[in-house]
C-alpha cells in the first residue's frame, strides 16, 4: 500500500492553496538582474545576481506586511552565506568545512525559527555556489573575484526584496493587508516540537556525513550531496513522507540535468534566458509544496546554469550532478533507518506560530 501511495505522488499534486502572487514575484525577482545585466551589457553578471532572488522565494505563506519586515533577515542569511562559500574557495578541505557548517547552522536556526519552505538547504545551496563561483579555474571553480560574488549575491537579494514590497505602494493594496504581526511573532521563540527537533537531528548528521564523503570528490561540488540529504530530511519524521521526497528527488534532478543538457545544447542567452529561468523560478515556487520532482526538475537546471563554469563540459556536470544526488539520497536513506522518533521531546509553546 505504501509502495503504491508513493508512485502515485509522482503523478498527482498534493492539495494545496494558490501561490500565484509568490510565485509571480519569485519569477519577476529572477527575471529582473539577468535582464537588467543584458541591457548593461553583462548578461553573465545578471545571472550570478539570480542567486540573491531566492530571497523571494520564503515568506510565502505570510502577508506581504509582514513579508517587509520578515524578508530582510533572508536577504542578509543569504549574503552571508555567499560570503561563507567566498571564504571557503581556497581550498578543497576549506570548501567542505565552510558547506558543512553552513548546513549545521541554517538547519538549525531554519527549524528553531520555523523559516518554512524552501527551508535551511537553499542557504547552503547558495554557500556552495558561491565555493564554485570564486574558485580558482585549476580547482574547477569559475574563478571570478569573491567581492564580485558577494556583491552580485547582494544585489540580487535586495532588488529581490525590492520586487515582493513594491505592491503596496497601491494604496489599495496596502490597505487590504491584514494588520502587522509582530516580528517576535513572526519569527517565533526559537525551539523544537517532536518533528523539527528529529528533522534537525537528522540533517545535522546528514551534513556531517555528506562532509565526509566529498573529502573523496577531488572538486569544489561536494555542496549538492550536503544539499540533497538536506531537503531530503527536512519534512520532519516521516519515514513514508522523507522517502517519497527522496524519489522525488533523484527523479527531478535526473530529468532537471536533462532539460541542463538541453538548455546548454540551445544555448539561450540574455532575455531569452531571462525569460526561461524567471518561468522556472516562479513555477518552482508554485508546485514546491504540491509535487517535489516537479519543481526539482526546474530549480535543477537553474542552479546549474548560475553556478555555470565555461570551463567544464555540460554533459560532465549534468552527470556529477546526478551522481551527488544519488549519493545524497543514499546518506539520507542512511540516516532515516537508524534514527526513530522518541516520544515526549520539549514542545514548542502553543503561541509560536513561526515564520
């Protein structure tokens, strides 16, 4: 019965409420830098900027008043954790160090904080990007300056934050908002109930075994196992639930590297690609929470098109990138048999109603 509920997922959506509003900002917000970096004459630079749009991306299940005071702390999280993969390129063992302590971080304070979707992986999506974006060509990295990669991160994020708050300039807009949340409670008291607490465990350990295993990959990419296990475990204590998504993983990703190869093979540049990655990204945003594989298919090739290097071969990324995932689902598989629920943990206060 379980084996058939979980092929099924694969061609159903879940229920869920609309997203267009989110979703349409989430697009306009990747759309914006790479289209504003084509006009300059820049296109590359507009793309690297689309890593800071994922800040547009959280905060999709609270009003945009409270999106205005909420949002700031992703685009900072995110700054820094570019800044974080900066500092780690170096080196192959400081890349590692830097990835696996960014996962252990935003794992924790995403579930302490109830952050909410897309979760605490996205950050450290963004510290490995930001590894492969600033390290050097020899060690397979695009070798572009570190201050250029936290300042295009930087931009990206803030005209991302920009691109959410500038409806309510309509006053009609403004006033349909409901009345503002306070930030304590937006946020919530940080804590744990029984299902973030055994998520966060799991992820912890799944970053530090995912470490381990990229001390064998002779390369600066070892961030995607880190991320898989990650987003892999981060639904809580589910063992049906972590490993529904976990096939939803593999599957997105392994048809996401194919629509890469496609993209790459067409070669789409400035406002065309503007336009093909504000659709992914805005679409993304819609079926997250309603068909994982889905919205892995189209957040794969994106990631994979910002972290670009012209230096390595499509097909030989595409396949790395399948290989990791792989791998990372096979961590978080791993770690999901010997670890179990254990009863009566601290429970969050009944008040806290989170990000």
């Amino acid at each position: 019965m379980a084996e058939r509920g979980i092929a099924s997922s694969l061609v159903r959506f879940a229920p869920g409420g609309p997203r267009w509003p989110v979703a349409i900002q989430a697009g306009i917000a990747m759309f914006l830098p790479i289209t504003i970096g084509t006009a300059l004459g820049a296109p590359q630079l507009g793309l690297l900027a689309g890593t800071g749009a994922f800040a547009a991306m959280y905060g999709g299940g609270i009003s945009r008043l409270d999106r205005v005071r909420a949002l700031p702390f992703v685009v900072i999280a995110l700054i820094l954790s570019a800044g974080l993969g900066v500092l780690g390129s170096g080196s192959h063992a400081t890349a590692l160090l830097v990835v696996m302590f960014s996962g252990i971080v935003a794992s924790i304070l995403s579930a302490g904080y109830n952050v909410g979707a897309p979760g605490a992986f996205m950050f450290t999506l963004v510290t490995g990007i930001g590894v492969q974006l600033a390290a050097p060509h020899a060690s397979g990295g695009a070798g572009i300056p570190g201050w250029e990669v936290i300042g295009l991160v930087s931009s990206g994020a803030i005209l991302a934050y920009l691109v959410v708050i500038a409806p309510l300039i309509v006053p009609r807009i403004r006033r349909a908002q409901p009345a503002r949340t306070p930030v304590a409670r937006i946020f919530g008291r940080f804590g744990f109930d029984d299902n973030s607490y055994l998520a966060t465990v799991r992820m912890v350990v799944a970053v530090i075994l995912g470490t381990l295993v990229g001390i064998g990959i002779d390369s600066h990419r070892g961030y995607w196992i880190v991320c898989t296990a990650m987003a892999i475990l981060s639904v809580g204590h589910s063992r049906r639930l972590t490993l529904e998504r976990g096939i939803h993983r593999v599957l997105g990703t392994l048809l996401g590297a194919g629509v890469f190869l496609l993209l790459a093979l067409m070669q789409p540049h400035g406002f065309v690609l503007a336009i093909i990655l504000g659709v992914f990204q805005g679409v993304t945003q819609l079926v997250i929470s309603r068909h994982y594989g889905l919205a892995l298919t189209l957040i794969t090739p994106l990631a994979l098109l910002i972290a670009g290097n012209s230096h390595v071969n499509a097909e030989a990324v595409a396949y790395e990138r399948v290989l990791d995932t792989v791998i990372g689902a096979i961590i978080a598989a791993g770690v999901l048999l010997v670890t179990v629920p254990r009863p009566r943990r601290r429970a969050r206060a009944a008040t806290n109603e989170g990000f």
